[in-house]
C-alpha cells in the first residue's frame, strides 16, 4: 500500500482536468475520477517522484498531485528514448538483473546473482571500453528500460568489431513497444558511430527470441552457456 493508495477517497479533479484525461484517452464514461480509482487500484506500479504520484496499468499512466491528491492528467504511456548519460550508467546493476531471464514457474533468482563474473562483465567499468553505448527509456522523468552494447568475451561475442548487445525494461511497462524504440536508437547510434553490425545471446527458450527475429537478427550458432541452457547466438546487420 502506498499513501496514493490509503487516500483514494480524497482524489479529486477539475472540470478541465476530467475533460483532459477523457480527451487524452478517449474515455467513454460519466465518472472520471471514479474511473481513475479503480484504475489506481489495480496499478501495476505506482512510483512518487517529486511532487506527483505516478500509476501505471494496462498501458495508462496516471499523474496525481501528491500534496492535494489532485489528477493532473491521464495519458496513454509514450516512452521518450535517448542517449543514456554517464550519471545513468549505475542504473545498468538494476537493468541488468531486469535481463535475467526466468522460465515460467520458476523462482527469480537472487539480485547477487549479477555479481558473477560472467554476468557482471555486462556493466562492469561501462564506459571505458570499445563498443560501450547506451540508451534509455523515459516516463515521466524515470528511466524505465536500458538497451547497451559493448565489447566484451561474454556470451554473445562473436569479434572485436562487434559490440553484443543487451535490452531490459521494468516488468511494469513491457509489452507497450519500449523494448523495439530501444533497440532501434541503439542501432542508428551504433551506425552513427562506426559499427557494421550487433550481436546478442539468448536462451532457446527465451520467447524474446522471436522479438529479436523481427528485429533483423539471425542465428549464427547455438552453445551452451555456464548453466547448462542452450542459448542462439544472433547477429543483426546494421547497413
């Protein structure tokens, strides 16, 4: 439970603002703010940042006046993406366990598990190597996804010209196409800055497999990695 949560009783909004958020959504419905509760209340995740509260669900973020419990507004979500900063690079730990996939049914793994060196390697001193370039995307002044590549002898790499490449994106906002802006920034900035072409690695069973097809990446191998799962290793051309 948040305070957003325990006050929803005192959310209230003006006759523009219902206007807004009908027009910004095409909502059909005569109660806005009763609307905009129940939506709360199912949020997938709600963040406060600043002054606002935030709650996202199925595809709508809700912005909420944390000091008088007043919507601001409703809009569908619309990730802005650019290049990631170097006072982002510390969020890459997060992203990176974002990274890890998990087959249906099974326990998440634990967040040390980003401290395996094979693993680790992935962010590891990012920023000082060859190949290291990033991307992030934005929601309401919150970085929610990361896609990055670098240079490295980790499980994707095929050469010292081709930077591997990883994607992440909070649990709360996949599925709205964050996931294919961010692979796409990424690879205008890769052809910006000189490169022919990106690899990755995933496990055969990952359905992000088929994303990644879509993309333009083929399979050009197939190799166990340390846990004993067969992974593709893909390349995609970038002329």
């Amino acid at each position: 439970m948040t305070d957003l949560t325990d006050n929803l009783d005192a959310l209230h909004t003006t006759e523009l603002g219902a206007e807004r958020i009908k027009r910004n959504l095409g909502l059909q419905v005569d109660d806005v703010v009763l609307w905009c509760k129940e939506t709360i209340r199912q949020a997938d995740i709600i963040i406060r940042n600043g002054k606002n509260w935030y709650a996202y669900r199925k595809g709508v973020a809700i912005t909420i006046n944390a000091r008088s419990n007043t919507l601001i507004t409703a809009h569908p979500i619309d990730a802005k993406v650019r290049v990631m900063r170097e006072s982002e690079y510390p969020c890459l730990r997060e992203f990176l366990y974002q990274a890890v996939f998990i087959p249906e049914g099974a326990k998440p793994p634990p967040r040390s598990i980003v401290n395996d060196p094979e693993i680790f390697l992935y962010i590891k001193d990012f920023g000082t190597g060859p190949g290291d370039i990033g991307v992030v995307a934005e929601q309401d002044r919150q970085t929610i996804g990361a896609a990055w590549t670098r240079i490295i002898p980790a499980y994707g790499h095929v050469d010292s010209e081709t930077p591997e490449l990883a994607v992440s994106i909070l649990p709360a906002f996949r599925g709205y196409g964050i996931g294919t802006k961010l692979m796409n920034k990424l690879f205008a900035v890769l052809r910006e800055n000189g490169y022919a072409r990106t690899s990755l690695s995933v496990q055969k069973g990952n359905p992000a497999v088929r994303f990644y097809q879509r993309l333009g990446y083929r399979v050009i191998d197939d190799k166990p990695n340390s846990a004993g799962h067969e992974d593709c290793i893909m390349i995609k051309d970038l002329g």
